[in-house]
C-alpha cells in the first residue's frame, strides 16, 4: 500500500510478507496424489469463455500441453452417442440442482483408444446465473474393465450352473426310469420263485438295486442351481454310514486277504449333506480296495475326529499309494487315475 501527499506524491509505502511454505507444500502434495491416482482438474469459465484443462487431464486424453479446448464442447472426447448424450443431461442437472453430479462415461483419446473415466461435475453460480462449472476427471479404466471381466465371468458361471443342473436333472430322471424298472423286474422274480432269496448272489441284486434307487433320489433333491440351504443338511451316523458303504462295496467283490478296521467312535454324528458324504466314503474306501497291493494282505483303517470347530476323515490303507512327487498338482483333478490297474 503506497501512502501519498495531497498533490499525489508517495512518501511512503507500506506491506505484509505472509509464510505460505506450508500451504504451497501441501498443495504439491495434492498434486502429487491427484497425478498418481490419474485424477485431472477442469473448468469452464462462461463469464470469460474459457476452459482450463489440468496436466492431468490432458495426459487422459491424450492431448498435447498445449491444446486448448473450445468453451462451447470442453467435453469434445466422450464418445458419440448414449455416453456423449449421458454428459450432456449430467451437466444440465448439476447446472438444474444447483449441485454435484458424478458419471461414469467412455471418451474417444487423442490417439483414437477407447476409455473409461469418472467425472465429477460442481456448477458455480453468481445469483441464478451459473458463471463456471468445474470438477474433476479420474481414469478409471482398468478397474471398469476388470469389474466387467468379473461380471462376464459371473454370468458365464451361471451360465455352466444352468447346463450342469438341467443335466444332473436329465440324468437322475432317466436313471430313476431305469432304477424303477430294475426294482420291478426284481420283484416280479421274487414273486415267481419265492426260494430266490436265498441264493446270496440275489440278496446282493436287490442290495445294490436299492442303492441305486436312493442314490439317484438324493441326485434328484440336490438343486446345483441354488445355494446348499438348511434343508438339505442332516444329522448322520458316520460309523454306521461308513458300514452300509464298506457292506455294499463288498456286495460285488470282497478280495481275499483283505481287512477292513472301522475304528470311528460310535455315536460320532454329522451334520452334513448325505449325496456327498456318499460320494466321498464310496470313493476313498473303492480306491483303497481296487488299488490294493497284489503282493501285500491289504488292510484299510478308518477313523474319524474332530478338533476345536474342524471334523476330520481318514481312509488309510497299505496300497500302491501314489507318487505325490509325479502327480501331486493332479490329486484332486477330474477323471485322473495314477495306475494301470
């Protein structure tokens, strides 16, 4: 401030030095995150007619530093169309609400590449008229393009549910036609010769026959479509549901030499799903029985446990075993075997 005589003269000039160390700094520091987080700053002056673009954004749209864009299209990239037309009702509705408004758009790069971004719209005003609209514009395209790979996942996930349930559906019911019949068929040669039941091989028949019909039951019941609901959890028996799997397995072939220990605790119950609880002790127990070692009395031991919130299941036997070293990454992959036999 300059102090001056009554013809005008100066005599004396007066000012204040204020420390903005502290604001510059942090103003850098928001820079800097804004530049790492790919957010631009822009701006449309109406009173002044003119567009400020930040570093940042140009580097978005792949405009050189020295592009000046025109007031009357600052937001000239967003491509032609549904995403242009979407811009254009975003800023009348900010301008409309007097408020923020936030889109999700694609723009068309300098370099012709398409891209996603986010842009934030803040309409300023001076009375009813609004004189500059201003915001921010952050590149968001590698997380739109993972969200939509995710997406398009999902829906080829449901997609293969879908198939894999009408088909389980396909399946159980042909299987329960064919099951139905069987059971007929045996109940008809049970009628023509009462003295059938005594031959072993028959009670076998009819065993494995009512095996079928309540496996292809619990195939029915299960809808691969849906989440595993309460409903379809039960309270089972491991020891006696382990026994009924060893007896039928044993119904067809029962190998000689061979020793089965149950050694789960009576009274050890499960509450679990009984389709799998089957599938799971049919297929250790088959295994360790069908890839037995020929030159060894096999012997299979099964125990069961559990430990603070965890229930464990063991099938040991004394088999061929398998090369884990060879075949390790395979364990547990579909229609895989690691022997001859």
């Amino acid at each position: 401030m300059i102090l001056r005589t009554e013809d005008g003269s100066p005599i004396r000039m007066l000012g204040a030095h204020t420390d903005i160390t502290e604001a510059k700094r942090k103003e850098m520091i928001l820079k800097r995150c804004n530049e790492a987080a790919n957010i631009g700053y822009w701006e449309v002056d109406y009173l002044n007619e003119r567009v400020t673009w930040s570093s940042t954004t140009k580097y978005i749209y792949n405009a050189c530093d020295s592009c000046v864009p025109e007031v009357h299209e600052p937001f000239c990239f967003f491509k032609e169309g549904a995403q242009k037309d979407m811009i254009d009702k975003a800023v009348h509705k900010a301008i409309a609400a007097r408020s923020e408004v936030k889109e999700e758009a694609k723009i068309i790069t300098k370099n012709g590449k398409e891209k996603w971004v986010e842009i934030l719209l803040i309409p300023e005003f001076k009375g009813e008229t609004c004189t500059k609209l201003f915001g921010t514009l952050q590149d968001i395209d590698v997380r739109k393009r993972a969200s939509e790979q995710v997406e398009e996942l999902l829906q080829k996930t449901e997609q293969q549910n879908n198939r894999l349930s009408n088909y389980a559906h396909t399946i159980s019911h042909n299987l329960r036609s064919q099951a139905g019949g069987i059971s007929s068929l045996l109940e008809l040669i049970e009628l023509e010769n009462p003295d059938i039941n005594e031959n072993e091989l028959f009670k076998y028949l009819k065993t494995a026959s009512s095996k079928l019909s309540e496996t292809v039951v619990q195939l029915s019941n299960i809808d691969l479509s849906d989440e595993i609901s309460e409903e379809d959890y039960e309270i089972i028996n491991l020891r006696e549901f382990v026994s009924t799997t060893v007896k039928s397995i044993l119904n067809f072939e029962e190998p000689e030499n061979l020793t089965i220990r149950n050694l789960i605790p009576e009274g050890f119950n499960l509450r679990t799903i009984s389709a799998y609880l089957d599938s799971i002790c049919f297929n250790l127990i088959s295994n360790s029985i069908k890839y037995r070692d020929p030159e060894k009395d096999a012997k299979i031991v099964i125990k069961a446990g559990s430990e603070a919130d965890k229930v464990w299941f063991s099938v040991q036997d004394n088999g061929l075993g398998i090369d884990l070293q060879k075949y390790g990454t395979k364990l547990f992959s579909l229609h895989t075997t690691f022997h001859d036999n």
